[in-house]
C-alpha cells in the first residue's frame, strides 16, 4: 500500500472533502483549508493531518510545506481545490487574495519542496460557450467574460509558465453534482421544477441551454486515476473532467417531469427578454429581502447558448470516462428520490452550498 504524502487545499469543501477521503485509505493526507471540517469530515478521514489556515498568507504556505517535509518526508503531489467563487459579475478582491496570490504562494512552495506534480482544479466555465469554431476541448484558450473565468483562466497560466520546475495537470471540472445535487444552477432549476403549478413547466429561451456535468464520485475517480498515472504523462496535460457533449434544460426538465409527476408534461418557453425581467425581477426582491437567488441578471446573457464539449483527448489520454450509469439523467432518479424525502434537508444542505459554506455530511443518504 502506498503512503505518498498528498497535500490537499480546499479539503473541507465539496469536492476537497470527497477527494480527502477516498485518498486517505491510501496516502498520507495533508489537508488544508480556512474552514474548519465538520466533526463528520474528521471521522470519515480520520488519520488526515488537518491544518486550518489562509493560503493566500505566504508565511503560513511556507511554514506548512517545511513541517510538512521535516515531519512526514517529501510531498509528492499537492492537489489545489481552494478557491474563492461567486455567482455576480463584478471582480471582488478575494478573487485576487485566494485564486491568485494564494496559487502563487503554493506554486512557489511547491516548487522550493521539489513537489513532483501539482493538480490544478479549473473549470469548463472558464470557457466561453461555444462558438462557430466547434466545441470546446482541451485546447481551447479559457476566458475572462465573468471574474470568476478570469481568475482560473490566470492560474492556468501561472501554472503553465512553470512547468519546466514543476509539472502541473489541470483539470477542467463540468458542473459536478452530488445526489443531493449540491450544483448551484441545478439545485435552483430542480427547485423551480418540483415547486409546483406552473413552475414546474417553465423553460427560459428555446430550452437549448446547458452545460455537461460529472458526478462528484467521478471526480474522485479521475483525481485518483492522475495520481496513479502521473509519473507517465507530460510535464503540462489539460484534461476535462466532464461526460461527452452537453446536456440541455429541455433534457433535464423531461427528465424531472417524467420521474416527479409520472406524466409527460408540455414546457412552457419563455422568451429570453422576458426570462429576463423575471431574473432581474426576482433578483432586486432577493436583494430587499436578504434571500438573493443564484440566478443574477447578467446569466440571462447566455440563454441558449450552451457549452459543449469534446472529450476525446481526455478519454484517449486516460483511458478513462464517465461511469456508465452515473450522468446526470440516469442519476435523476435518484436525486428526485433524495429531494421528496428528505426536502427540508435538501433545501438546508444545498442552500449552505450556494452560499459557499458547504459541510461535510454522514450520511450520503443515496450516495452511501
């Protein structure tokens, strides 16, 4: 059995917790993150090393990684899930503090530990949606259109200018989902779609939006297999931790309808302009009221406009897909299932999400 020590930011986060624990029955964790884990995190992974700290602070990054070392020996892969997030379209100052210096600080020490391999976690929405050219792949040149692209579209290239002293595997992440969805765009549609009368017909534009998605066991699975293969690939690989293509909100409100209702229902379409006003509508109520929905105004912009892509590279390189029976309309079942019995919960668990405090939690009812 193998006991590489891994170090891992964000490991109290939705998808850091996940990867913590399925790594700990095989290496030495070292996980770090501002948060401190739920005592459920600390059961599930318990002979992980926990440091709770700022990365963006270089003193503690440089404290760390010594002790680190002087105290279990070389790191051999560090895994970056930290990351700040928002869903506005306006630059805040943590996205510098965190996405950039904090990436700075670690690239920097873990370049000075002789680290072998840096993961690096990107996303697809730092992508454009598709244009003319086709779908996007591994090579397509992230953007700046919202902050949040920004800042990942500016850590992949700290990451690439730097792979002649440490070699670095950046994997653009899909929108990953749990069964208890735990997805920001998804939880709010699922929301809408069991709500009721006429809620649970409405499709903004042509229904033609969407994005591809991973579940969140896959991203484990994936992470994992990079470990395993490092040593083989290249000094700078981009993959695309996503299934094949994209899938619309017309796909998933079928699928919604059909298991929810037990009936074939007809969608309303709305139009895109007044998609809008209800966006902007309901998002100056949410501001009034302190309850500010995940949908902003600015995303009414992208209404049709789907982000599709091809993971032939991906596959080849890895040898690796989405595992057959865990998309997200297979999944749907079991997810609505999660929703109608534990909907409180559902609500609890995916509100603390949205707003960025996710918490680790036993147990995984559908997941389990």
């Amino acid at each position: 059995m193998s006991r590489n020590v891994i170090m891992i930011t964000g490991a109290a986060g939705f998808l850091g917790s996940a990867v913590a624990v399925d790594l700990s029955h095989n290496y030495q964790i070292v996980a770090v993150d501002r948060r401190k884990p739920t005592d459920s995190l600390r059961r599930a992974a318990s002979s992980v090393r926990w440091h709770r700290m700022d990365i963006a602070d270089d003193n503690a990054v440089r404290t760390l990684f010594y002790d680190t070392v002087k105290t279990l020996g070389r790191i051999d892969v560090v895994i970056h899930f930290a990351a700040y997030y928002d869903f506005n379209s306006r630059w805040h100052a943590e996205y510098e503090r965190t996405n950039i210096v904090g990436t700075a600080n670690l690239l920097r020490r873990a370049r000075e530990a002789r680290v072998s391999r840096l993961v690096f976690a990107s996303s697809i929405a730092a992508l454009s949606p598709t244009a003319s050219t086709g779908p996007l792949t591994e090579k397509t040149t992230p953007s700046d259109y919202i902050p949040y692209a920004k800042s990942k579209s500016m850590g992949e290239a700290m990451l690439l200018e730097d792979t002649g002293h440490l070699p670095v595997i950046i994997l653009r992440l899909a929108g990953v989902f749990s069964d208890w969805c735990e997805l920001p765009p998804l939880s709010s549609l699922l929301r809408m779609w069991t709500g009721g009368f006429p809620l649970d017909r409405i499709l903004a534009g042509r229904g033609t939006s969407g994005i591809p998605y991973i579940h969140r066991t896959d991203v484990v699975r994936l992470v994992r297999l990079c470990l395993d293969k490092h040593e083989e690939l290249d000094s700078a690989e981009i993959f695309l931790a996503s299934q094949n293509g994209t899938v619309s909100h017309q796909d998933l409100w079928t699928a919604v309808s059909k298991t929810w209702t037990q009936t074939q229902l007809k969608p309303w379409f709305v139009p895109q302009h007044m998609a809008a006003l209800g966006v902007r509508l309901r998002y100056l109520l949410g501001c009034l009221t302190r309850r500010v929905p995940f949908e902003r105004p600015w995303m009414t912009g992208y209404i049709d406009h789907p982000w599709v892509v091809d993971t032939a590279y991906t596959r080849a390189r890895l040898n690796w897909d989405c595992t057959v029976g865990m998309g997200i309309l297979e999944r749907m079942p079991a997810m609505l299932g999660v929703v109608r019995q534990h909907r409180h919960g559902w609500i609890k668990r995916n509100t603390l999400r949205n707003r960025a405090h996710y918490a680790y939690l036993l147990p995984d009812v559908a997941e389990a």
